[in-house]
C-alpha cells in the first residue's frame, strides 16, 4: 500500500498559494465519501455549491483529478486530501473507486501502456548510429560518428564551426575583461553580460551563456564579490580552454566539457544506444532541490540504488508554473531502469521507461560518512572532473548553530565543521529539534563552500561509515607540485581589480602542469585564478567550534501517533489555536511531551501567546527547554528561570519586558520594595517608559484597593509634564487605599450632582458643569478629553466622575445603584455620566453599579453593539449576575430579531457552562440568526461578524454534552446561510475533536 508522510505530501504541492488552501481544507469535517485503495484515493470535498467536488489521486506518480474549474494541478482540493491521507489515513476506509475514479484511471493505464510500447518500438527499429537530432559527442572532431546522409554530416559540421567561433569571442572578450579590471563592474550595465550571453546562445554555446548569466550577479552580491567572481571567470576560462583543445581529450573528458558547454545529449539519442550504462533498480528518492532560471524552474533529484548502491541524478526544467514531467515523491521508492549520460563521473541519468511506485519495496539508505571523508571525496572527484558543481553525500554530523547565527555540521567527535546552508532558519531549528544534539544522518549537495541539506534521518551510532578512501578512486595523474611558499591569491586579486592595462605587478609563477604556455598576462591571470579557485575548494579546512551540548534525555513519554497528529492539526489553522493551549495544558498534567517534529511549530506559537507560557513548559520537556535557550526569541518565553528568578541587575539594565516583569514579581512578594524601586527609578525614566512600569499593577487583584505605599509614589507623577502619565497615575491613586486623592476629588464633585426630591412626581438629578483650572491637571484631569461629548466642560466632568467609586454617590443620595442609574439616565448629561460611571465601576470594581449600567443598558430598545466600556463593566460581575444581565438583554422571541440587536455580542461574556434557562433563550435565537437573509445594512453586518464570534465562543467550550445539544438545537444544517456554514462547521468540528484530544492522552 502506497503511503505518504506529511513532508512528502507537501512537497508534491508546488504553488504554496494552493498549498496553504489544500491545508484549510485538510479537515474530516470537508470531506464525505472518503475512500482508498493500495494505489488510489478519493472523496468529495464540500464546497460553497449544492455539489461537492469530486477529488481523486493516482498514488503511484501520484497525479490527480477534480471536478473543480482549477487549471491548476493538483488543485487545492486535491491538495487537501493528499494532505488528510498523509495525517490521518485511518480516515480513507479501504473500498473499490466510484465509478467516476474507476474510469479515469482505466484511461491512465491504457495511456501508460500505449506510451510504454511505442517507446519499445521505437528503440528496437532505430540504432543508435541512425537517432537524429543532437551531434555524437563521443568524438572531439566530428558530430556523428556515421551520419545518416550528406545533409546531416554538414549540419553537424556546420554547428562546430559556429561553436568554435563563438568560444573565441568569448576568449577575446574574457580577456578583455580582466585587460581592463573588474573594479567598476558594479556600475556596468547588465547588458554588458547578456549581450555576450546571447551571442554564445546564437553560437549555440547555452553553457556557457548560463554561466555568464549566473556571474552578472556577481558585483551585486556582497563584499567579496571580487574574490568569487574572480574565482568562477578563472574556472570558465579552464572550461573554454578545454573546450579549444577538445582534439587533445581523451573520450570521455570531451563528452564532458561537451555537455558542460551545452552541446547536451538528447534523450531519445542516449536511450537508443546500447553501449550506454543501464542500472534497473529500486530508486530511492533521496532529495530535491529546485530553483527558478529566467522563466523556467529546474530541479534536481538525486536516486539511490538499493541494489546497485549507485547515486543518479535526474535534471528537469518546467515551463513557469507547470509541473514537472517527473512527479517524485521525497523518500519514496520506484522501480524502473535509469540509463546514465556519459562523462568523467556519470551521475546524471533519465528512466527508460518510466519509473513505478513501489510502495512495498524495502532498502536501506546510503552508509553516512565524515566530515573529513566528505572533503577527501570532493578533491577526488574534482581531480577528475574539475568544473563540478555539486557533490552528493550523505553526512554523519551534529547540526549546531554558532554565536554569530551561522548553522553548522559538527564533527561528532572532534566538533570541528562545514558550513550548512538551509533555505530558512525554520529549517534550521527543525534539524535542531529533531537530532537534540545528537548526530544525524544528512543527505545533500557539497559545493566547496557549504553543504546544502536536502533531507535527513536517524540512524544508530553503531553503522558502519564510509571511510575517507572509499568513495571513489583518485584520479590516475600525475603528482601534484608542491605550492608557492606565498599565497599566491592576493597578487591575483590585485591585478584583477586594477586591470593588466594600468596593474604592472608580476603575476604569480605557478606551475600549471599540462596547460599550454600563456600568451599574454590575461591568460596567465585566468589560468592561474582558475587552478587556485579549484585547489582552494579541493583544499577546504573544516572550521574549529565547539560540538554543542546535546539535550538531556527525556523522563516523560512522547504524544503518541493520534496525539502527534492531533497537535499537528490544532497547530495547522488559527480557528484550532482555541484548543491548542488547553491540549498542551492537559499533556503537561498527564506528563506528555511534543514531539520534536513539532517543538518548533509550538515555541513560535508560544512566542507569539507568551501567556500560555506558564502552560506549555512542562510539554516541552527538556528538548524543548534545550532549544529555547539557544533562541533570544524563545528563551524568555519558556524558561522558568527566566521567568521567575530575575534579579536587581535584570531591574537596573534588563530589557523594558525583563524590568516590568521584576516590578510584578516584587509587587506580589511584598509592596514596600516595589514602592521603593519606583520612587528611585520612576523620576529619572521617560514618560513612556513610566507608563509601562505602572501597568506592572495589572498583576494586583482587582478587586482589592493597591497597598498604600504606593501611594506616595504616584502623588509626584500627579505633576508630570506628560498628559498620559499624568492620567494614568490619578487612576492607579483613585484605587490606592487612604490615598489623599479621592477625598480632593470628591470635595470637587460633590456640588455638581444635586438630586431635587419632589413631594409629588420623581426626584431629578440636577446636573452643574465645572469651572477647570490648571491645578485640575494635578488630579489627573485635563482641559479637553475626547473620551465625551458635549464639550469641554462635559468633558471635564466625565473624567472627574470616572475617578470616583460610583456606589458613593449612591450612598451621599440614600439610593439604591439602579435608582442612581435612572436619575443620570434622565438628565441631558446621561451621555456623560453613564459613560463614566462605566469606567469608574471597572476602577473601582463595584459589581452592584456595574450591573446597574448594564442593565440599563439592555432596556434600551435596541442593545448597543459589544463596547469596551461595557465589556470591561462585564468583567466584575458574579456569574449569576452576568446572567441576570444577559437574561435581560436578550431578545424576547426569536420569531421577531432585531437586526441591530447587539444580543449575539455579549452571550460569549457569560461563564460556561450556561445555565439550562440561559441555553432554552439563546438557543432559538442563535438558530434563528443562522438562517436569516443577508442584507446590506451596517446593523446586519455587526450581527453577523457577531454571531461568528459566539459560534467561535461554542466551539472553544468545554461544557460537557454540548455537541449533542447543539446539533439538535441547530437543526438540519442544510438550510443554514452560506456566510456562516464555514463558522458552523469549524465549531462543530471543535466540539468533535474535544474527546479525541482527551483519549489521545490516555493511549
């Protein structure tokens, strides 16, 4: 049976745009019909129509179909559910294709069959001496060996006239490259490249014309761009060289500077000559790189013999977005026949006839070797091939990262190390997690500068490694000499940058071995700057660093298979992220760790909700523990003792985060030392900065007045020049207990609130505005506030009154808080106290003036959309007030909903699990919202985002038994409205994976 991993699934979608889209639709609760068998899947994906999406994959390639529109393959439908099959194949039962699947892949199997035969055919009536089309490149002076006819020999011919013209341009023009110095190239146009480029094309040297391609980049791309492109023109030189001394080669040298200089075998040439090296195998895919070249994307894919033992490379082009004609999974095995190019290493190849899937073929992976052996086999093989690009191996390392951020392999024994080179530092730390410091088995591309990792595994310390010597023989040549006694590289350099022209320093006197004497000193400069460009990386020294401590070993058992895929899953979508710390919260009680494979997606989420922090650490165990320290990022974040054993040195030059997170700490021991680290530092900080330091008073119970030595803290910030902390200091006094503040302010608001009793009719509220003064400011309250209406006074009266316990007012009057709340309501103030009043019962956290507000609030005909101040006054209340409040504000029959009914807001404010009375009244409302018609009023609107955010809430819930109460409540969800079937069924796909999270736990 064909499987695949969650890695090989992602790599198989190209476009990340549908690759993203492919995951939101990952989820059992989009799928219906799932099916597969050893070789196919399917299933039908729900979507905004009446009719789902019929989806299907071909596993053996695999390829894919969709009833979907998209043009784009394999769509995000098809992406979705190769996706599901990598994280939960459970879910796909085993069963025969539907009719629709079953024809399609009929069709497949004919096709595959039909292009099979004609393949045959093709290569057993045609000789390899007869394939037209690419010159015979295993002869240096003729293209064919025996052409066909008069016409082809003379074509042939015709073409190596052109290329040999075409390398002496590029000769002439190399040299007159280095004659006038490589100084001012950043200031060339790039046309001075590509118009070379392009006559190297016409002259039908593609080759060639992609390495100048490639080196136009070069005086762009950082300070040493001199050095590397010095470097590189030096080996293209040696390559063009070769090329015009191709009548000296030996065979297979010309067939490798032929292919290296463009002249490329063509495919239907190679596998119809029966003297080619065919290897039939069971390929492992051992990794892939791609990368973008003009309008084309190339990738290379690197095979190992499972029998043979034997690496191949495979090298493909696709035209923009299209797919590769070759769909190869990471890891996978296929069974096939590769035939070889010919050339001095012979590592590229393409399949015969296709390569199968062989979902239950079994093989190891290529033995690891050292780091040193590496760098042995590297020298080898440029002995014998000195324009190679890219060594495959695979390496027995420990992957590190250095002070400077630089990623590393490490020698396990002796810590020295190469340089690796990663597409991005999530990669990087993936490694991390995953190996722990321990060695691991990496497999990838040796350029002479850094090893470019393309996959990896484990593999016990106990197999065997590849000895230095055994990779390859050495080249059969001559003894090197012996080196200049002086670095012969900066002389180069030099001349290089001024040009021979005005560079009269003597050039290095290096012994070239077979080369032909120079003629002029820019040949001499390039043939020497090519011999030590390809000595300097045969001649790479490993970098000494310190091997890394590893992590310590666990002494709590990991998530188990379902747990690891449910975790994989709540990490995946932001609507999952509910869950995510309630499940890591629960791992930790049960004494469950993350798995490393998703230590990294879990730290960057802890670093982006450092709240959950205090959750999560026990999960992490001391991998995770271990990781987090080696990243500023996330250190603080999981570190208990960062966390919690911060000292004076953190408070007197630790970061803003550090020294409030010390201000909390001594806050909660004890005030007096808190206060006396204020007084000291509070003065000499900015007004920012004096900001955040007393927002460390959140941490204080809100229910209780702040301890009063803080008292003599604030009182002198009453004076500050800066408005904000000025306010923010009269907020934290007006809480602090036997404070001066309250009764100044009292004494000032006292005259402006009079209640005018009536023998007969209902007392008022007789409202007076102030007279500000500037010494107003030294209480916290300014000229102008936007925070009211009305004007300035009525502004200066709002701010007065949101500083004083509202319940005083109640008691000065000998009213109850709702008879207050009603006299305010009927002034033409109410716009202005109620608000305030809002602000000073969240202060001042009294609950009964609270509840008063709000209940005013819901007697109004149409309840106001979720504000702030309403919130915050929401949040002192008991829940049993919190559900006299809501009892209140909800609509009284769901038959007639108001629109711009605010109701849908407030109900996720309320404490879980709602009482059975509050369940019987919001339920017909939620049903009733689920399916009202769409409109484009702004009241409509807020109600919809609104009902989103309850449907949110549910999903979020713990509450015992409601899955069942909400599916039957909701009713037959067919009729729901369409803008809210995404929400409904993300909520009831939240309350299903509730009971699987929890037995994941207990597997």
């Amino acid at each position: 049976m064909i499987t695949f991993s969650e890695d090989q699934a992602t790599a198989l979608v190209a476009d990340p745009g549908t690759l993203k889209r492919g995951q939101e639709l990952a989820s059992p609760s989009k799928w219906a019909n799932l099916g597969r068998t050893d070789t196919a899947a399917w299933g039908e994906c729900a979507g905004s129509g009446s009719r789902p999406y019929l989806t299907g994959i071909d596993l053996t390639e695999p390829a894919f179909k969709c009833s979907c529109p998209s043009r784009v393959f394999p769509c995000k439908h098809g992406a979705g559910l190769l996706l599901l099959l990598a994280r939960q194949p459970a879910l796909l039962a085993p069963g025969a294709p539907p009719a629709w699947l079953a024809e399609w892949l009929a069709k497949r199997q004919s096709k595959g069959e039909e292009q099979a035969s004609k393949v045959a055919a093709k290569a057993a009536r045609q000789p390899a001496a007869e394939v037209p089309g690419t010159p015979d490149i295993s002869q240096p002076t003729a293209a064919a060996a025996s052409p066909t006819n008069a016409a082809q020999q003379k074509r042939e011919a015709q073409r190596l006239v052109r290329m040999q013209a075409g390398a002496e341009d590029l000769e002439t023009w190399l040299l007159d490259l280095l004659r006038a110095g490589l100084a001012d190239l950043a200031s060339k146009p790039g046309s001075l490249w590509e118009s070379q480029a392009a006559r190297l094309v016409d002259n039908q040297l593609p080759g060639l014309a992609a390495i100048l391609r490639e080196l136009a980049d070069y005086p762009t791309a950082g300070p040493t761009w001199v050095d590397r492109l010095l470097g590189r023109l030096g080996e293209l030189y040696l390559l063009l060289r070769a090329f015009l001394n191709r009548e000296n080669l030996a065979p297979a040298a010309w067939q490798e500077v032929a292919l290296q200089v463009g002249l490329t075998l063509k495919k239907d040439t190679l596998l119809a000559d029966a003297s080619a090296l065919a290897i039939a195998d069971t390929w492992l895919v051992l990794g892939q790189h791609t990368w973008p070249e003009e309008r084309l994307t190339g990738r290379r894919t690197w095979l190992y013999g499972q029998h043979s033992g034997r690496l191949a490379l495979l090298l493909e082009f696709a035209f923009g977005s299209l797919p590769f004609a070759t769909t190869l999974v990471p890891q996978a095995r296929y069974a096939g026949e590769l035939v070889f190019y010919p050339g001095l290493l012979r590592l590229r190849a393409v399949p015969s006839n296709g390569l199968a899937r062989r979902g239950d073929a079994a093989g190891g992976s290529p033995a690891p070797r050292t780091l040193t052996s590496l760098l042995d086999a590297y020298a080898a093989s440029l002995a014998r091939q000195p324009w190679l690009r890219e060594l495959p191996a695979t390496m027995w390392a420990v992957v590190g990262r250095n002070a400077a951020g630089t990623w590393l392999l490490h020698d396990p024994d002796s810590g020295a190390a190469l340089p690796l080179r990663l597409p991005d530092e999530q990669r990087g730390w993936h490694l991390l997690a995953l190996s722990g410091g321990q060695p691991l088995a990496l497999f990838g591309e040796w350029d002479g500068q850094a090893f470019r990792a393309l996959s990896h595994w484990q593999v016990a310390a106990t197999e065997a490694l590849v000895p230095a010597a055994s990779h390859a023989p050495r080249a059969q040549c001559q003894p090197a000499p012996a080196p200049p006694p002086a670095n012969p590289w900066a002389p180069l350099l030099r001349v290089a940058l001024l040009g021979t022209r005005q560079g009269t320093e003597a050039l290095p006197n290096l012994d070239l071995g077979d080369f032909p004497k120079a003629d002029s000193r820019e040949q001499q400069l390039l043939l020497s700057a090519g011999t030590l460009a390809l000595l300097r990386k045969a001649g790479f020294q490993l970098v000494a660093s310190p091997l890394p401590a590893p992590a310590r070993p666990e002494a709590r058992t990991l998530l188990s298979p379902s747990g690891h895929a449910l975790l994989h899953q709540l990490l995946s979508r932001p609507h999952y992220r509910s869950l995510l710390s309630d499940y890591l919260q629960a791992m930790s009680q049960h004494q469950r760790l993350v798995p490393p494979a998703l230590l990294v997606k879990v730290l960057r989420w802890v670093k982006e909700q450092p709240w959950a922090a205090p959750f999560v650490e026990e999960a992490l165990g001391e991998r995770g523990r271990w990781l987090a320290a080696q990243n500023p990022d996330w250190q603080l974040a999981v570190d208990a003792a960062a966390r919690h054993q911060l000292t004076e040195a953190d408070w007197l030059t630790g970061t803003p985060a550090h020294r409030r997170l010390f201000l909390e700490q001594q806050l909660l021991a004890g005030p007096a030392r808190a206060a006396q680290l204020l007084a000291e530092a509070l003065p000499q900080e900015p007004g920012a900065a004096q900001v955040a330091l007393l927002g460390a008073f959140e941490v204080l119970p809100l229910a209780a007045p702040l301890p009063a030595e803080l008292g003599p803290v604030l009182e002198p910030l009453l004076a500050s020049r800066a408005k904000e902390v000025r306010q923010t200091a009269a907020r934290w006094l007006a809480r602090t207990a036997d404070n001066t503040l309250l009764p100044r302010l009292w004494a000032r608001a006292e005259p402006l609130l009079h209640v005018k009793r009536k023998v007969l009719g209902r007392n008022t509220l007789e409202v007076t505005l102030p007279n500000w003064s500037a010494e107003w400011q030294r209480e916290g309250i300014e000229q102008k506030s936007a925070d009211y209406s009305g004007g300035e006074k009525a502004a200066q009266l709002g701010q007065l009154l949101a500083l004083l316990p509202p319940g005083r007012w109640a008691a000065a009057w000998g009213v109850s808080a709702a008879e207050a709340v009603a006299l305010a309501a009927a002034t033409e103030w109410a716009a202005v106290l109620l608000p305030a009043w809002l602000r000073a019962a969240r202060l001042h956290h009294d609950a009964e003036f609270a509840l008063a507000l709000l209940l005013h609030e819901a007697g109004r005909p149409t309840l106001p959309p979720k504000s702030r101040l309403l919130v915050e006054a929401s949040w002192v209340l008991t829940p049993a007030q919190q559900e006299t409040w809501l009892l209140a504000a909800l609509p009284a029959s769901a038959a007639t909903l108001p629109a711009g009914n605010g109701w849908a807001h407030w109900m996720p404010l309320a404490a879980q699990p709602w009482s059975e009375i509050l369940w019987q009244r919001a339920l017909p409302l939620l049903r009733a919202a689920l399916r009202q018609p769409a409109s484009w009023a702004p009241e409509q609107t807020d109600l919809d985002q609104a009902v989103r955010s309850l449907l949110f809430a549910l999903g979020a819930s713990a509450e015992p038994g409601l899955l069942a109460r909400l599916t039957a409540g909701l009713g037959e969800l067919s009729d729901v409205q369409p803008r809210f079937a995404e929400e409904v069924t993300q909520m009831l796909e939240l309350l299903e994976l509730r009971p699987r999270l929890a037995a994941s736990l207990l597997e």
